[in-house]
C-alpha cells in the first residue's frame, strides 16, 4: 500500500477485527488505517479486472454487499456509495470499501484516507460545538449572576470560550480542502474526493460547523464579557460602598470627639 | 442562599424563643432580686458560671433580627415589592421600633429613662442600618461590622465611657451631647459596637442557612477571634490590652464579648439549622413550643417588663412612696426564677392561643402601621 | 439618406411601437427585457416565421411516448463562479428547477478516459505530461476573468485570434490531441482549422468548473422560452415572416410582412432584428444605405456552424453510466457529445439518448436520410450504451445547419455597440443573436439585454426631453 497513507506518528496499519463480507473474491482484503488524528478506518479493498466497469452486473452486485458492510458501524444513513468508471467506493465514518482494478488501489486509497481525514476532523467539530451550544443557555442566564456562579462555572465558560475558538480555527484549517474548487483535469484521486465531498454534504456541513462555532464564541465570549463587566462593577460599587462606610464612621468618630471634648470643657 | 418557599426556619425560631427565656430569666432576677452585679463587671465566682449563657440572649436576639430581616428581604423580593417599597416598610418599621422603645422607656421604667438606648430602640436602629446595608455587597457589610468593632473600644475612651456608668447604671444628663453619645457609645446598646450583631446576621444569614460547611468555619473563626482575644487579656498586662478590650463585659460590650458571642450565636444557628430546619426536622416539640414565642417576641418583651416591673413600681409606691424602692431587692434569686418561668409558661400559652385566635399584637400593630 | 434621429418629441405622445423580427430565445429575451426595464408603456411585436417560438430551445415529446428530449439546445452555461450570470438569474427569477450537468468521460480510439490516470494507463506519461502541459498554457492564455468577459470590448482586444489548430499543434501527443480534440468538438461545431484559438481555448476551459459549469432546466430547456412568453404582453404573430424593412425619413422603419397569402406593411419607431446569421439573406432592406450596413453585417458574421442532433427513446431506462456521467464524449463523427437526458431521474420509465454531432460531420450527416443518420448513432453507441442497440423504439432527428456562427481563423470581432447597430444612420434599427457573442443562450442573452438597455434608455431620455403636453395634443 502507499506508504503516505501511513500516520506520520507511526501509528499507520494495524490489523483489524472485521471481517471480508461473503460473496466477494477471494483476493478482497481488510486493512485498517490509523489516521493522524487517531481516527481508525477499516479498509475493504477488492481488486478486478480493468474493463470492467462500475455499472457492469458485478460490480451491481457488489453494491449492496458494500453498503451493508460499511454500515455496520456507522448506521445505513451515513453510508455513501460512489461509482466511478471502472471502480466502485463506498464509504462511512470509520469503514471505507474499494472495487477496482489494482492499479487504481492505491490512488483510491490516497483519496479515501484523505476524505476520511477531512469528514473526522468536521465530525469532532461539529460534535464539540454541539457540546457548546448545549451549554450555552446556562452560560448566559448565568452570565447575568456572575457572583453566584462556583469556580467549576467560571472555568467552565472560560474553557468552551476556548474550545469555541479552537473549533474556529479548526475548521478554518479545513476550509481549503472542503472548499477547494474541482480540480481540472480531474484525476482518479481528485474525482473521489470530490464525489464523497458532495454526497457527503461536506460544504454545507462545514458552513454549518463554522456558523456554529462562531456562534458559541460570540455568545461565550459576550457572556463572559458580561460577567467580567458585571464583576468589574460590582467590585466598584462594593468599593464605593466600603468608602462610604468608612466616612460614616469617621464622621461618627468625630462627632464622638467632638461631644466628648464639648461635655469636658 | 438557596431560592427556598417563604417558610419560617423554626432554627431561628427556638434560637429567639431561647433568648427570650434567658432574657426574661435575666430581667425578672435582674429586677426583682439583685444578689449578683456581675452584668456590669468581668465575672467572678459562681455567678460567671451563670452569666455566661445568658450573656448570650442580647446578642443573640441582635443577630436573629439581621437574620430575619434578611430572610424578610428575600421573601418580599419574590413577592414582587419593588425595592423602593422594601425600603420604606424598613423604614417605617425601624422608626416604629424607635418610638415604641422610647414611649416603653417612658412608661414602663421612668421618664428620665426616656434615652437609655435599649435593646428596642437599638433593634429599631438596626433596621434603619439594615435598610441601607441591604444594598451593599455582603463583603462589605461584614468590613462595616469589623470596622464597629474595632472603633467601639476607641470611641469609649474618647467618649470617657466609665463616667456614665454609676453603680452598674446608665445615667446621662439631658443635654443632645449626652444623648447622642449614649446613643451612639455610652448607652445600654449603642452603636458601636452592637450594630455588629445584625449586620453580621444579615450577611452571613445566606451561608450559614446554606448545606456547606461554612457556617462551621465561621463560627469557629469568631471562637477562635475571642478566645484569642480572652487570652491576651489574661496574659497581658493590662495596660496593654487596654482594660475594656480584652475583658468578657456586656456594659460595655468588649471586644471579647462581642467575637465571642458573635461566634457563639453563629454557631448556635448553623447547628440548629442542621437539626431543626428540614423536612424532617428533630425535636418536633421544641419547634412546636418555640414558634409562638418567636413570633411575638415583641409583645413578649413588652409584656413581661409590664408584668414585673410596673408591680414593683406599684408595690413601691405604695408602701414607701418611691417608685424604684424595692428595685432589686424585693425577691431572692430564686422567687425570682421561678416567677420568671412562671412567665414563660404563661406567655407561652399567650402566644399559642393568640396565635391560633389571631388576637391582635405588638407585631400585628407593626405590620398594619409599617407594612 | 433618412434623418440621423428621430424627432425627440417622437415617442411622446403614443406608445413607441417596437418590431422583433425572430421568436427565437434572442427575440424573447430582448422583448422580455424591454418590458422589465422600459420606464414608459411600450408597444412590442414579435413576428416570428414559424408556428412556434423558442428557436434552438426546443423540448419536444416523441410520439411512442410522452417522454421529452432536448432537441436544440442541451445545456446552459453557468458562470456564477467567476462573476455576474444574467441567464442563471433569470432562470431563478423565473422558478425554473435546475440539474447540474457533469461528464468527464472521453472515448477515444476504443478506450474510455475518464481522468489524467486513465490517459496515462492508456497511451503513456508522455500523453498525460502533454496534456498537463497544454492544459497549464490554456489556463494562462485565458484566466477565468477573460473567459467570462469574451465577446465584450475589453475582451476583444485580448484574444488570440490565430487559429486554434496552430494552438494544438502545440500538443506534442496524438493521443492527447485526438482526447481534446473529441472532447472539444461537438461544442465547437465546427473545425479547429476554422476557428481562432480563443473560441477554441473557450470551448476547452469550459470542461473546468473554475471556469464555467453545466447545467440544464428540469423538464426541458424550452421551458424557460415557455415561462417569459406566458408573462410577455407582446403581441405576438406566428406564421408571419418579415420580408422586407425600409427606413423612413422620419427615423421609423416600414416592416413588410407575410402571413399566408396575405401581405402587409406597418410602420414602427425600433426594429430589432432577431434572427439567426443564416436568416438575414431573407429579409430585403430596401434603404440603400441600410441594405449596404447590412450586408457588411452579413458578410462579417456569416460563418455558419452546424449541429445535427439525434435523440433515441429507450424501452426502458437507460443503464447505468459510468461515473453516474450525464454526457460522454465519443470520437465518433469527429468528436461527438451523447447526453444521458433521463441519467438523473431515478423514476423514468423510458431511457432518453441524445447525440450532438457538430461541424463538418454534423454538415455531412444532415445530407443523410433520417433512417440511416439514425442507424448511424445507434450503431455508434459506446460501451456500456451499446446494449442499449437493441432496445431502440423511437429516434428523431434534428437539423440545425447553419444555425450557429464559428468564429474563423483571425477574425476580429467587431466592437458590440457596432455589432448591435450596423448602420449608425440608422439609430433604431438593432441586431440580436447568439452569433454575435458565444453561440448559446447565454449569449443570446448578453445580445438581448445590450440592445434592450440601448432601447430603453433612448425612450428615457425621449420622454424626457419631450416638449409639454398640450390641450390640442392627443395621444396617436
């Protein structure tokens, strides 16, 4: 296989525990691919003849088997199947299937690990922003009462301020290759990628990812704003109050003196 | 402190309810029997045994009335009264306790006695205060009550606090200074330093009627505060703790006095908030007892002055002419408890059946006039 | 010689009465535009020769079945990705559904190339490097920007206007020729001997989507001709075919127009002019002066072009295409596109094949019958289409000869203002049509809205400089 699909840490191939669907040829093979974000992808490669062509009977046939095989873990939903030329792909989070002639393997391969890569970074965003946006309605009732809030709260809010802005610039990384325009002349690589990026929805999924971080960080950072002001004030008022204390008692201390000094003489 | 439904805490209830046993314990043997002055000095001998809990009844009934005017606060808030309304029903609460102390002054004891800044036109005083401090941040309010405490003893040496005091009384003269130093230093319950006590309730209320441990760190922080204090007093010479400060005296209120009973009062709540506020809360029949008292808490310090002194006003006028002349000495100690407690069984029946029968009060009247 | 202008208190009092002469997509588009822009009330009328309107935006039904086929134009061009896109905004303004259009299969010489590693599998690095290699020089001899701008006067003087085959020489591979040349052809319509390399560099950028993408109305292109004639409030006289227009002293033009046996002349204050190159000769412009604009008109423009379109109805649905492909491009006729017209609609009953076969094969094939042009495309289907031989039930066939305008060989457009109004002297009288651009509806469009600005704005400015209205005035 191409060694620049192995994880640059290291991790790249190990073996995996699923098993080659019946039905298939003998020379279909499962390997599973680490990919440097620790994303593990179980990979089904079937090598045919050149010629024959993804809409040939066989490769008909091998459809459904496909679809179920990568549904396995991900759910039917997700599932995508993406018939190129003379090659067959498909595709869900976590298992990944390749129908073709060998010498395409390894371009498939390429793309595949590539789009794989992409979808779970998306994936891990959109899931931490979601975890934000649910925190978000406390953040800002709470905002309102920074004082009663526990240092576990204050934390919390600075920690998803963070996060919100880390998503950003996560998904803003990714915006170069989600968002790149197809590529002319196409090859194999660049029409499977951009054949899973649209049926994956992966531009709109990504507008909606960054809609929705950018949101959080608006809304945690105006909550913690806020609260800082809220803060800021009320530690000014208290300071404030704490000099008008200390002038009424002053002023007592004074009157005292002076009584004192009128009742001796 | 936790949003609760507006319900009495029945901790606070027989904490007052036990105040007012020991002040009425307190003042029918005070008046009645005078075999023991040591309210006025540092106590000695088996009279310090006795003293020293109900030394505790002043301040604590100071404390409870920051407490429940915090609890009061909360409650009319939820109700919907705009804080300008808040504000003005203490005002007008305050000033009615001012005047009632005055006008109980006048005509339970004697009208020279009209500006001896008692517990009543102190706790008047202290609303006024609370009024405002509702409005500050709790941090500040505990730094106004430090700050009392720690100009009371200056402001007794500048305002020759002794000079006012003649055989365990206070006497002034008729003149503003003498009265507004009375009021402010040198009286029964001046300012300074007993505006402390509803201060500190009003801001710590919140944690020490809360689950956590802080009201235990607290209260053992005051301990500690004064027994420090009590034992540089005791180790010091003293010149250097200056007397006043380091002594255990209720007139005037030392230092030691006032972190100690502060600490004790503190505690005293946050343990019986534990044991006593609930849904299953233990000692039924305390609570059952101490409710009424503590509702009428007012009308039981009316009542029981009127029930023992204007007697011996009487009994005085009558067999020698003068008023005071068997002040103190008509009873021994124990006739003097024991009509005390006679008191207390009667008046609790009192409450009980006022409360059951709506019979109107010293509180109900506050409430239709200031409410 | 007639006066320069009309007078300019001319449109004041009446309706100016407008003539379109041509009911094709140029002629729609201009008459529609007017109405959207014109600021006073307008008087439009469309003759057109034929029974029907639409021109090249022709959506037929065969007979066997009710099942439509593109039998002109197969696609629109859209252009959002580089700038404004006046074709792709009517289309939505109008409600029409879209489908987008993709198709990167090539077949040549027996094989199938559908991306760089296909070509490299099949005729070797050096085929792909080379291809890369002109690829990289297209891009830079013509940037998207330009692209979008051809045919404007900034662009004119931008563009090579050698000939493109002396461009492809510069493709050291046969293979990688022959592959765009079959790529390019069908769109071309005609050869890369008589063409200038811009619009042979035009149809090649094409294919990338950073330059322009593919796509068509659902339910057929004729339905965007259907959706601005039901809101057009042009009279509109089919079966009437303008012969003869001659201008008048007053600036206004007399049209001559036939109508079965019956003749008739009309006087109007514009005229445009909306007719194919191939049309023109038709009409005679019996002012010396305008005949003489107009024949120099004719005679800059006249190259025709020529498509040839055969559609085959399935019994069933098609099969399933290859890279779910909506067109192939096959070296059959020279380089011919087949569209997969039913590919996309998972419920069709019955497949729908339509070849488009450009230039001298296009030209070639016309001569034949409709029998043996027929046979001719089923037996070019291309693997795996080639089942399809047998299942044929109807074909028809579509000639467009001359219908469409190459641009030869160092040929230098004409600046636009002077493209759309061949004789100055002749302020009124406007020429539109998709020749004088790209040969598409886009074009059409660009030439349309042109004129219709033009137009418009001289009846502005008509009605503003009009003298007042008077007691004794009353309206024409």
């Amino acid at each position: 296989m191409n060694p620049d699909t192995r994880d640059p840490a290291g991790a790249g191939d190990e073996m995996s525990s699923a098993a080659v669907p019946a039905g298939l040829p003998a020379a279909a093979a499962i390997h599973r691919r680490v990919l440097a974000s620790g994303v593990a992808l179980d990979l089904l490669v079937v090598p045919t003849d050149r010629g024959a062509g993804s809409s040939d009977a066989s490769m008909t046939d091998m459809t459904g088997l496909l679809r179920d095989w990568v549904s396995a873990t991900a759910g039917a939903a997700l599932a995508v199947v993406v018939p190129l030329y003379d090659c067959l792909v498909a595709w869900a989070p976590g298992r990944a299937a390749i129908v073709g002639p060998p010498e395409h393997l390894a371009s498939l391969e390429t793309a595949i690990i590539a789009f794989a890569a992409q979808d779970a970074s998306l994936r891990d965003a959109e899931r931490r922003g979601t975890a934000i946006l649910d925190a978000i309605d406390a953040d800002v009732a709470a905002s309102t009462e920074p004082e009663s809030w526990s240092r576990e709260q204050q934390r919390g809010l600075t920690s998803r301020y963070h996060e919100a802005v880390t998503i950003g610039c996560r998904l803003s990384l990714l915006s170069s290759a989600i968002h790149a325009p197809p590529i002319h002349p196409p090859t194999l690589v660049t029409q499977l990628g951009e054949r899973l990026r649209d049926r994956t929805r992966l531009v709109e999924r990504h507008e909606l990812a960054t809609e929705r971080a950018a949101l959080a960080e608006r809304v945690s950072e105006a909550s913690r704003q806020r609260a800082l002001e809220l803060s800021v004030a009320r530690q000014q008022i208290g300071l404030e109050w704490v000099i008008v204390v200390l002038l009424v008692v002053q002023t007592a201390l004074l009157v005292v003196d002076m009584l004192a000094s009128r009742g001796a003489t | 402190m936790s949003p609760k439904a507006p319900r009495r805490e029945a901790s606070i209830d027989v904490l007052r309810a036990v105040a007012i046993a020991f002040m009425v314990v307190v003042h029918f043997v005070e008046n009645l029997s005078g075999t023991y002055d040591s309210i006025h000095g540092p106590f000695e001998g088996i009279s310090r045994i006795w003293w020293l809990p109900t030394g505790f009844a002043a301040p604590m009934f100071a404390f409870l009335s920051g407490v429940s005017y915090r609890l009061w606060n909360v409650s009319y808030e939820r109700r919907g009264w705009t804080d300008h309304a808040i504000t003005m029903c203490s005002i007008r609460r305050g000033v009615f306790l001012i005047v009632l102390g005055l006008a109980f002054n006048v005509l339970v004891w004697l009208p020279e006695d009209v500006f001896n800044w008692d517990i009543l036109t102190f706790v008047g005083c202290g609303l006024l205060a609370l009024a405002v401090a509702r409005r500050m941040p709790d941090g500040v309010v505990l730094f106004a009550a430090a700050l009392v405490i720690v100009v009371a003893p200056a402001m007794r040496n500048v305002s020759d606090y002794a000079s006012y005091w003649t055989a365990g009384s206070y006497d002034y003269e008729f003149t503003l200074s003498d009265v507004v130093l009375g009021w402010l230093v040198t009286g029964y319950f001046p300012i300074f330093p007993w505006l402390a006590f509803p201060l500190v309730g009003f801001a710590a209320a919140p944690r020490l009627l809360s689950v956590s441990a802080q009201p235990m760190a607290i209260a053992a922080g005051l301990v500690a505060a004064s027994t420090a204090v009590v034992t540089a007093w005791a180790t010091m010479p003293l010149a250097v703790t200056g007397g006043t400060a380091g002594a255990w005296t209720m007139f005037p209120a030392s230092t030691a006095y006032v972190l100690g009973t502060l600490g004790g009062t503190c505690l005293a709540l946050a343990v019986m908030h534990r044991l006593l506020d609930g849904d299953e809360p233990r000692g039924r029949w305390l609570i059952a007892w101490a409710t009424p008292l503590s509702r009428h808490s007012l009308s039981l310090y009316l009542l029981h002055h009127v029930v023992h002194i204007w007697p011996l006003w009487v009994y005085g006028m009558a067999t020698t002419g003068v008023a005071t002349s068997h002040w103190q000495r008509v009873f021994p100690p124990a006739v003097a408890v024991s009509l005390a407690a006679l008191f207390l069984v009667g008046g609790s029946v009192l409450c009980h059946v006022a409360g059951r029968r709506r019979i109107p009060m010293a509180e109900s009247l506050m409430r239709r006039l200031c409410d | 010689m007639t006066t320069v202008n009309p007078p300019p208190h001319a449109f004041s009092r009446r309706p100016p009465r407008i003539a379109i002469v041509g009911g094709g997509p140029g002629g729609l588009f201009t008459a529609w535009t007017i109405e959207e822009e014109a600021a006073l009330p307008v008087a439009i009328t469309i003759f057109e020769a034929t029974d029907r309107l639409g021109g090249k935006a022709c959506t037929p039904q065969f007979s066997t079945a009710a099942v439509w086929y593109e039998a002109g134009a197969a696609e629109l061009y859209d252009y959002e990705a580089v700038g404004d896109d006046p074709l792709r905004e009517l289309v939505r303004g109008l409600g029409l559904p879209t489908v987008p259009l993709t198709g990167s299969a090539v077949h040549v010489a027996g094989h199938r190339i559908a991306c760089l590693d296909d070509l490299e599998h099949f005729h070797g690095k050096d085929a792909r490097d080379r291809l890369v290699a002109f690829d990289t020089w297209a891009r830079s001899a013509m940037t998207p920007q330009e692209f979008f701008e051809s045919g404007s006067d900034h662009a004119t003087a931008a563009c090579p206007t050698s000939r493109f085959d002396t461009a492809l020489d510069s493709i050291r591979s046969p293979e990688a020729r022959g592959y765009v040349e079959t790529m390019i052809h069908s769109d071309l319509a005609t050869e890369p001997v008589a063409t200038t390399t811009a619009y042979g560099l035009q149809n090649y950028l094409m294919m990338d989507p950073a330059y322009m993408r593919l796509y068509r109305i659902a339910g057929g292109n004729e339905q965007l001709v259907t959706a601005i004639t039901t809101r057009l409030a042009a009279e509109v006289r089919r079966t009437s075919t303008v012969t003869a227009i001659c201008g008048e002293d007053d600036g206004r033009f007399t049209v001559t127009w036939r109508s079965g046996d019956r003749t008739d002349q009309e006087l109007f204050d514009i005229v445009i002019v909306a007719l194919p190159v191939a049309a023109l000769p038709g009409i005679t412009f019996r002012d010396d002066h305008l005949a003489a604009a107009m024949q120099r008109h004719l005679a800059h423009h006249d190259h025709p072009a020529h498509y040839l379109r055969v559609s085959l109805l399935l019994d069933g649905p098609a099969p399933p295409v290859p890279g779910e492909d909506d067109y192939l491009m096959v070296d059959a006729f020279g380089g011919a596109c087949l569209y997969v017209e039913s590919g996309r609609d998972p419920v069709a009953r019955h497949g729908v094949l339509g070849w488009l076969l450009g230039g001298e094969a296009a030209a070639t094939m016309a001569g034949l019958s409709d029998d043996a042009i027929t046979a001719a495309a089923i037996d070019a289907l291309p693997p795996p289409l080639d089942g399809c031989r047998g299942r044929i039930l109807e074909a028809r066939v579509h000639r467009w000869i001359g219908a469409v305008s190459a641009v030869p060989g160092g040929w230098q457009p004409l600046p636009v203002a002077a493209r759309h109004r061949p004789s100055p002297a002749h302020a009124n009288l406007f020429v539109v049509g998709d020749y004088l651009y790209d040969s598409t509806l886009n074009g059409a469009l660009d030439s349309a809205a042109y004129v219709a600005g033009w137009v418009t704005s001289s009846l502005t400015c008509a009605a503003h400089d009009s003298p007042p209205r008077t007691r004794t005035d009353s309206p024409v």
